[in-house]
C-alpha cells in the first residue's frame, strides 16, 4: 500500500448528504478507511440508509461504516421519533443487566442490518460532576461499578450482533464541567482516583472484548500536563500498557475545540497519529477538500521523520482487522478457499413448515435444485439449509468442483462431502452481513 494510501486508511471522516457523492467514492476508491454517518446522511430513513452503505461498500468492501447509537439521548438513526432503546442513565438506574445487554444487542441487530459496522459506543465516562454539560444522561451513573458492569453488558449485547462497540471517552470525561466540543476540559483527579474511578469501566470494557476505544480531548495533569489525552502518547500508552488493550484506538471528532483549536484538523490528525491512535474521525458535514489536506499532512509528516511510517502502518493494519473483531453468530470450519470471482449458488430446497417461503441467503448468481450436479466451473459458494438431513442436497454438494465452499443457513449438522463450512445459523440480515464479510476476506 502507498503512502498516501495508508494517510487515507487512517480517516473517518462524515460527509453531508444521503447518497454517496462522486468526490467521496473517489475517496474510497483511493483506500479511504471509513465514513461517519451524521444526522444528514440517516435523515432519509432506514432504506436510503441501507442503501448508502452498500454504496460504500460496493465502492470498498472493507471500508468502516460508523454511527454515534448510543440509545437514549444521542441517537443517528432515531434522531425524529426517539431512540426505541432507553439510554446509559435510565438503564444504570434500572440495574438491570439482561436488560442493558438485550439493549445493546437491539442496537447492533438494527444496526448490523443497515450494513453499519462500528457503533462508537458505549459511553464509558463516570459522570462524577453533576454540572457535566457533554456527558450527563448517556453515562450509565456516577459509581464506577455499576457503569463499569453495564458498560460491560452494553458492550457484549451490541458485539453479539456482529457490530464493533467503541467504549469512549478515555481516560474519562465525567468529572469535567466544560463541554471539550468547544474548549479544553481539564480533570484535575490524581492517579489513585483516576485508577479507582475512571479507568475502572475501560477495563471493563477491554476485559469483556470491546473492539475499540475512543479517546476525549481532556488534559489530565497527573497523567501528561501538556496535551489532551486524543494527542498523549503517555494516556494512550496507559491504554495499551496497563489496560492491556490490543484493539483499534479511534480518535474523538478532530474538528473539536478540544484536539484542533489553535492547530487545526490537519495537525491534530498527525499527533493524534504519533500519540498512538489508530483511526481519526474528523467531524461532521466535511468536504473532500479537507480530507485530501489530512492525507497530505500526514504523508509530509512521515516523509519529513515526524511521524514514523511503522506507526502509519500499524494503525492501517489494526483497520483492517476491525471488520474482524467484533463477535459474530458466524463460524468456518476448514481453511476457506480462494474465493475471487466465485459464482454464487442456491440449492434450493423447500422450507419447513414454521419458515415459509421466505427470503434467505445472499443474492444468488445461480438456483438449482437438490440433487442437481451440473453446477458451474468452481470457485463456487454453495448455499444451503440443513443440508445434513437432506440426501439430495448433499449429493449437490458432493458434486461440487474443487474450491468450492458451503454456507449453511440452517442448522449445522454433520455432512459427508468435508468441503469448509460458514455456518450462520440461521437467516437474517445481520447474519448475512457477518457471512459476506467472512467471504470477503477469503477475495470474495
């Protein structure tokens, strides 16, 4: 990957409008890692929205599509009629944890199906100052236990779903009373009460698996006096070392007053960079111009020593495998094969009596019948449901061409044909989401 490949890996910009402008799928088309979706891309609704992200996709495959869905308060999707989840607070207040996991699990099934693949949630932050102007409602209480535990549940309910969750603002924005959207918020806590107050929900959230971190624009004196945490490599160096979190680092929007004032975007994205975070978001309503100037800041920064190209890389690479990391219904059995230029194939077989003659599978290029054995030249992907109790379609299967692969929709039971296996258990759009994408990483 190029140089300036790797600068545009690295961004997560937001970009207005409901449709996938030209200048933007250029973007993508040059190895742009993502897009942000804001109020003026969701505002269409849940089909438009769809039909947005499959346009990124189509365009680059790879490519992370993030929302802020947090329930409660802040929500992208429900910006009109309210969050059908109820928020951080008023599930904390409720305690109830099977709730708050069946709440985030809500939250990454609508999302999943809308083709989003990181929700840049939950909020973390012990909101300890009861003046808190950005926090406030969507922290789930002032104990960090109980945040901690919900934050935990939260997190495990939305990755069940197969969405990436992003627990933020690290190392904590509750104790602030000045809103880091429009100025620099200081917390002034020692490191005793740092450890048993805000770092208490990130482990947590790194222990129960969460995907990604979000960094806050706060300077903590007794962490690092002189920078905010988004541009410190000693709190981002907290993160990895004591925490212990090996996933990917997302910087909170870089347009902020907090990270960019008196530096501008470009030069908050280079730091940011250089301090350890992996994926920069640079706020909402961008235009392309903007992004092609953080790409050229930071490829002269890497040309010019300040920004060292292994860091650039790294971050690319922990990019790369977020698609990967959140937990997924889906599962291989047997090392998949080359899957580039594979014809896609339905084997037909009727549904039971309770499914119907419902939708179910990816859009295939090929229907055949079970017992059919004049298929297509291989790579083929073979999708079936059942197919362990249902001799007709384990002889298709049985006269498939070398490398080829089956997706089993249904229930997964033991075959004689050993060709490798993505079981998805079952048919839904979220499911079909989480199987393409492991396709996709065998060149599907």
């Amino acid at each position: 990957m190029s140089l300036e490949s790797l600068a545009l890996r690295v961004l997560l910009p937001a970009f207005p409008g409901a449709t996938l402008a030209p200048d933007v799928r250029a973007l993508l088309a040059d190895g742009l890692g993502g897009v942000c979706l804001f109020g003026s891309n969701t505002a269409d609704g849940p089909e438009a929205v769809a039909a947005l992200t499959a346009a990124i996709r189509a365009v680059a495959p790879d490519a992370v599509v993030a929302v802020d869905e947090e329930g409660g308060d802040v929500t992208r999707l429900h910006g009109q009629d309210g969050s059908p989840v109820l928020g951080a607070l008023a599930l904390g207040h409720v305690d109830d944890l099977d709730l708050t996991r069946a709440a985030g699990r809500a939250v990454g099934a609508e999302l999943a199906a809308l083709g989003i693949t990181l929700d840049l949630g939950p909020v973390a932050d012990v909101n300890s100052n009861p003046d808190n102007p950005v926090i406030g409602t969507r922290s789930f209480g002032s104990d960090p236990a109980l945040v901690a535990r919900h934050v935990a549940a939260w997190t495990t309910g939305l990755q069940s779903a197969g969405v990436a969750a992003c627990a933020k603002h690290f190392p904590g924005h509750g104790d602030t009373a000045v809103d880091s959207h429009l100025a620099l918020p200081v917390v002034e806590a020692d490191l005793d009460t740092l450890a048993a107050r805000e770092l208490v929900p990130f482990e947590a959230a790194v222990a129960a698996g969460v995907a990604a971190v979000m960094t806050s624009h706060v300077v903590v004196p007794a962490l690092d006096p002189d920078r905010p945490a988004t541009l410190s490599p000693v709190v981002l160096g907290l993160l990895r070392d004591r925490l212990g979190f090996r996933g990917v680092v997302v910087s909170d929007a870089l347009d902020m007053a907090g990270a960019s004032g008196g530096r501008g975007i470009p030069e908050a994205a280079v730091l940011s960079l250089a301090a350890g975070a992996d994926l920069l978001c640079l706020g909402a309503d961008k235009d392309v111009a903007l992004v092609r100037e953080v790409q050229a800041a930071v490829v002269t920064a890497v040309r010019d020593g300040r920004l060292p190209e292994e860091r650039l890389v790294e971050a690319a690479q922990a990019i790369d495998g977020l698609h990967r990391a959140a937990a997924s219904p889906v599962t291989v059995t047997g090392p998949l094969p080359d899957l580039r230029g594979a014809t896609v194939v339905r084997v037909d077989s009727a549904p039971t009596i309770a499914v119907g003659d419902t939708t179910w599978g990816l859009p295939a290029d090929v229907v055949v019948a079970p017992g059919a054995t004049d298929l297509p030249p291989g790579p083929l992907v073979l999708q079936v449901r059942d197919a362990h109790r249902q001799p007709a379609v384990q002889a298709t299967l049985a006269a498939a061409p070398v490398g080829s692969v089956v997706v089993e929709w249904g229930w997964p039971g033991r075959r004689t044909d050993h060709l490798p296996t993505v079981e998805a258990r079952g048919w839904s759009r979220p499911g079909a989401a989480a199987v393409a994408d492991v396709l996709r990483g065998a060149g599907w």
